[in-house]
C-alpha cells in the first residue's frame, strides 16, 4: 500500500515538475506573443464566440500595451514559479516582488494612470515592513535552532551590556573590588 502511495505522488510530482520545466522552456516564445498582435489603437476580436475591444488611449497602440505586458507577466509567472517551488526559509520574501509585478500588470491596464511604474512603493511599503518582520522573525527562529542558541537569554541583558539578575537589576561588577584600577574602556576584539 505504502509502494503504491508513493509512486502517486512521484508520478505527480514529476507531472508538475514537466509542466513547469515546459513554462521556463517557452518562456521566450511567450514573451514574443506581442509580436501578433496590431498595432492599432482599437483591437476588435471573436474568443470563443465573443466579440471583444479594447480601445488603447493611454498608448494608442495594442501592440506597445502588448510589449509592456509582456514584460511584467513573464517575470510575474518566473516569481510565481519561484514561490511556489522553493524550499528555503526566506521563500516569503518573493512575496514583494509578486505583488510589484501584479501591481504593474494592473496599472498597465489601467488606462487612466499617467505614469505605469511611479507610486506602487507607497502601496508596497506596508506590505514590504511585514514581511521583513515575518522573514527576520522566521531567520531568528531558525538560526536558534542550527546553532543551539537560547535567545531567551537576551531578555537578561541590557543595552549596554549589563546582566540584569531576577530583580531587573544590572550588577555589572559584582565581584569586582573597590582597589582594582581597571579603566571603563571596552576590549579591543578585533
């Protein structure tokens, strides 16, 4: 039962792994799919049965609407792609990139915008701070655990470098005496 179950999901896994090696192998064809298209400002077509248009008043060509998109949804499908199949720790990250790319796909279709590529940052700001706390966060987590390091210790130290005993209190020189001439400058570690 157990062989059986695990050839399933071999032979899906090799299925998605051939469906996405095929998307990486024509991504040049696909990129190169502008090129059919006209290079008028009004594109009338039939899609299965239905009539469609589309006006182009901000580039006045479909042919450059079609060069633009091109150029944000195939790198938006290689960070999907990318999301999707990788295993490291920070595969969260990509998340921003995705989001830049979607938010310029939606803007290039946007005939009112002006300018395609000027404010996504303030719409990506938020999102951008979040996922640095959630990727730094992850990171902690992890090098904790490959290096075996409580960072619950860290609480018992202060900013200067102080040990602060269960009271909340810094006793940096406990132990030391009131005779020893010991100057306050830090040691050179380099």
């Amino acid at each position: 039962m157990q062989q059986k179950k695990s050839k399933k999901v071999g032979s899906s896994s090799l299925v998605a792994g051939s469906i996405i090696a095929a998307i990486l192998v024509a991504s040049p064809y696909f990129f190169y799919l502008y090129e059919g298209f006209p290079d008028d400002q009004v594109w009338e077509t039939s899609f299965f049965g239905l009539n469609l248009k589309y006006d182009s008043t901000y580039y006045k060509s479909i042919y450059v609407v079609a060069w633009t998109l091109s150029g944000k949804i195939i790198p938006f499908v290689f960070m999907l792609i990318w999301f999707f199949t990788c295993k490291h720790w920070w595969y969260h990250a990509i998340l921003i990139p995705i989001l830049m790319f979607a938010f310029q796909i939606y803007s290039t279709l946007n005939d009112d915008l002006s300018f395609v590529d000027s404010n996504e940052i303030f719409f990506l700001a938020p999102l951008i701070f979040i996922m640095l706390i959630f990727s730094y966060g992850i990171r902690m987590k992890i090098f904790d655990r490959i290096h075996n390091i409580d960072l619950t210790e860290l609480e018992r130290v202060s900013l200067k470098g102080d040990i602060k005993d269960e009271d909340g209190l810094s006793n940096q020189y406990e132990d030391d005496d009131e005779d020893d001439d010991e100057d306050d400058e830090p040691l050179f570690m380099g």
